[in-house]
C-alpha cells in the first residue's frame, strides 16, 4: 500500500516559505515547499545584503553551470551589505522574450532555493508557483530540477502545459509555454506569437545534466478544475491539493456574479463547495487545504478519503519562516488574545483575484498607509501581457500610475483599492526596497481565516514555536495517523 505525505508545507510567497522552512518540515518526512515566487529578485536582494551565513555562496558553488554562477555573484554580491540608505538593485521586468540575465538569474535562484532545502536529509522537497506569474516558469522549473526538486505545485490559475514541460526537460528537450494574453482572440494572427520556450542546450557548459521528472501536484479550487486538469493537461497531474477559499494568499474567484458581504468580502456559495465523493473517483491522490491547520481536519480529511492536508498559516508563523520576526509577533500575540482579523479583499491584488490580507496597523492593509504610498510599479511579476493595436505585446498592472494603465488601455476603474503585491511581499520577509532614501516600502502581510488558531502551537510562557512543533501537535494528536511517514516520491519511485 502507498504512503503518502500527510501533511505538504503551503509554499507561501514571495519567501514565506523558505529553504529553511522547507528543509525543517521535510527532516520530519512531511513534504517541505520553497516558494518560486520572485526568487530571482529576493535572491538579488539577499546577495546585496551581503549574504549572511555564506549560503547564497554555498548554493552558488554547488550549481552545475559554474560560470553562469560566477557573472551572478560578480554582479550582484555586496561585501558587507549594501550602505544603510542604498536602495537595492533593479532587475528589468520580465517581458516574454527575457534578457539572458534574467533566464540566468531564475535559474540559479531556484536551483540554490531547493538545493539548501534540500541539505543534510533525504528526503523531497517541492516548490510552489503561481500560474499568474508566467513569464519566469521555464527557467524557475528548470532550475528547480537542475536541483533535484521532488514535487511541483502550482495554482492561481489553470496550469495545463506544466506536466509537458516537466517531461521536456526530464529528457533533455527544450520546453514551451504559452503565455497567455489580454486580447489574443481579438488578433489572431499575433496569437500565433505567443509561446515561450527553453532549450537547456543554450545554456549548459558541457553535457546536459540527466534530471529527474518531478511529482506534479496541481492546486485547484474546484471538482471541474480538478477533472479538467486531469483530462487535458499536457502530461501526467500526480496529485491535487484542493483549496477552500478560507486558505491565505490568493483564492479562487466565487462561481457565478460576485456578491460581497456586509464587511465587502466576496460571499462564496453551494457552488464554491467541493464534492469530496467526486474527488475520490478521480484515482489520484488529493490534499484538503484552507483551514486544516489542527488535528481535527486532518482526522476529518483523512476520514474523508484524502492523502492528507496542506497548510500554510501555521507555518508562516513558526520560527524557520521567512516572515520578519516583528510581524511573526505582532500577529502571534493576535492570535493569542483570539483578536487577529483576516479580510479578504475583492481588490487588493492586481490578479483580479480575491486575496486574503492580515489587519495590522503599519502596513498596506491600513487604508492611510496605502493612500500615502506612492504607486510605483518597478517589479512587474503580475503585471497583464496584453495585445497592443500594433500587435505587438505590452504589459500593464492595475497597481501601477494610473495615468499609466489607462494609457495602455485598462480602465482607471480597475486600478481602484489595487496594491503593489510584489514590493509588498518583499517587505514582508525583510527585503523592502527603499525609496530616495528615507521611504520604506510598507508590508502587506496574507494569512488564511484560521489566523487565531496558531495559538494553538504556543506551549505555555512561550512567545514562539517551531515547524516541528507544528507537525508533531498534527501527529501525535491524530490517532490514525503513522508518526512516521513516507514521502509520496519515496513510495512511488
């Protein structure tokens, strides 16, 4: 009989989930997720810091393209750190025909991101990405494999063509995507011009390296996105991880007209709900997430025929997490006092797509602090590829100027209540970018409904808990559950 994870590490971005999250969670033979969410910028930005602890150097040295590594770390590394007022770098945004030092750059992050998680233990590791966030998924997976990643887990969208590129370049073969762009039905012939593509060949400095094809876990909010990807996604789904839309980050859209609460929530109904009968009948291994952060919903989404849970939120507070520890202890002391409030803004996120904001006074969830905010749009991971009248392709964000967006022909409707996610997240894990000197990008913190329930890891006395805290409070109070448990990879291999 297959064992599988019981518990898979939500893959929190931009940096949440860390190499040193991931690394402790899969030690305990749970599945450990990094984030591949703007892990080129974040790795940027820790090489400017100065690279505390060596391990940026350690990831470099390892990777197998040495002088690719060394024009990154010759460019980019700061003795000593960056000064004090400096802000750091810019990288170009991403565009559908990136830069070769931007192909190089995702490469190398993601590599170093799962190699440390992967120090010191057998064990796999997976890494999360954003089916919004395109333009970077070929170089990031190639990465990521070049690294020995064991699973891909990928939502916010519908992410059929990932299986197909895991099989190219499991066999050596350059690998496409198609991008997908705001008005390609209304020119076609520029839809013809719309795929990416990789050739590992271009850039290795040798002989291909031989990979390893990882486990891909789709994240779907839906029995219909659960069948549709299992019906036509261009290679083998592994896996589903089913996610309410009560999980952090960004959720799902309701089915049907969107209606918002009293408090200008989106309301989700009997159609949002998922059919876990149905589930079962798909033949393949599935995950219940948002809100399974105790002992209980795992018993219950067990009892329920699942392989296990994920969940994010409890570790986004544990100590391994990249989350600042300033913000870690205000919200935990929240938590505590069973007074942390969670919103889930329709607007917030430049997706389009209802995302789940922390209230905590100081960041971007306080309306002054988002009215005195500048907008600037100098990172672009989720800005909109769309078709200019040249047919040609050009990006715009609704959290950019508006006088920008509306003249790339959105709406200044659409840029109302919208915030700058990507120097939001950065912030969060300690990386703000700062601004003529003195202005500090302000943070803006995502957690799931069940924020007050990471109380529930705090021992008495303590201020602070770790992952394995966390997975073993999971276990040890789960009765049918192994206290240990093999890797999906592991039993399937």
């Amino acid at each position: 009989m297959l064992q599988f994870p019981r518990i898979i590490q939500g893959g929190m971005g931009v940096g949440v989930s860390n190499w040193r999250l991931a690394q402790a969670v899969s030690r305990l033979g749970q599945l450990g997720v990094v984030s591949g969410t703007a892990l080129d910028a974040l790795f940027v930005r820790r090489l400017a810091d100065g690279d505390q602890g060596g391990h940026m150097r350690r990831g470099l040295d390892a990777f197998p393209f040495p002088e690719m590594a060394r024009r990154i770390w010759q460019e980019y590394f700061v003795s000593g750190g960056k000064p004090a007022g400096a802000s750091y770098p810019n990288l170009p945004m991403h565009q559908k025909r990136d830069v070769r030092k931007l192909v190089e750059l995702c490469m190398v992050s993601n590599f170093v991101e799962v190699f440390l998680a992967k120090e010191g233990h057998k064990n796999p590791v997976g890494i999360n990405f954003l089916e919004k966030v395109q333009i970077p998924h070929l170089p990031s997976i190639y990465g990521a494999m070049l690294a020995g990643v064991g699973y891909v887990l990928m939502g916010a969208g519908i992410p059929l063509h990932i299986p197909g590129v895991l099989d190219a370049f499991a066999l050596q073969h350059f690998a496409e995507y198609k991008l997908m762009v705001t008005g390609a039905a209304q020119i076609q012939f520029a839809a013809l011009d719309t795929p990416m593509q990789l050739d590992p060949a271009e850039f290795a400095e040798g002989p291909l390296p031989v990979l390893h094809r990882p486990k891909f876990l789709a994240i779907v909010s839906s029995n219909i996105l659960a069948a549709t990807m299992l019906r036509r996604s261009s290679g083998i789904v592994d896996g589903l991880v089913i996610e309410s839309p009560t999980a952090g980050g960004h959720n799902a859209p309701p089915r049907g007209k969107l209606q918002l609460n009293a408090a200008g929530e989106p309301v989700y109904g009997e159609r949002d709900r998922v059919n876990i009968p149905e589930l079962r009948t798909l033949g393949v291994p599935f995950w219940l997430a948002g809100g399974y952060g105790n002992a209980d919903k795992l018993r219950e989404a067990l009892d329920e025929g699942a392989a296990g849970v994920q969940m994010g939120t409890a570790f986004a507070f544990s100590q391994e997490s990249g989350l600042r520890p300033d913000l870690k202890q205000r919200l935990l002391r929240q938590a505590a006092a069973g007074a942390g409030q969670v919103f889930t803004d329709p607007l917030a996120s430049p997706t389009g797509f209802p995302f789940k904001v922390a209230q905590l006074e100081g960041t971007s969830s306080s309306l002054q602090v988002y009215q005195e905010r500048t907008r600037v749009c100098d990172l672009g991971y989720l800005r909109e590829p769309y078709f200019t009248e040249e047919g040609g392709i050009g990006y715009r964000c609704a959290a950019e100027p508006v006088a920008n967006y509306v003249a790339k022909g959105g709406t200044a409707e659409n840029t109302v209540g919208r915030k700058c996610l990507c120097n939001a997240l950065l912030a969060n894990v300690g990386h703000p970018q700062l601004r003529n000197g003195a202005t500090v990008e302000p943070a803006l913190v995502t957690v799931g409904d069940d924020l007050n329930s990471v109380a529930q890891f705090l021992a008495p006395g303590r201020e602070s808990y770790s992952a394995a805290d966390v997975v073993e409070r999971l276990l040890s109070l789960s009765a049918d559950v192994p206290q240990e448990t093999d890797s999906l990879l592991a039993a399937t291999a």
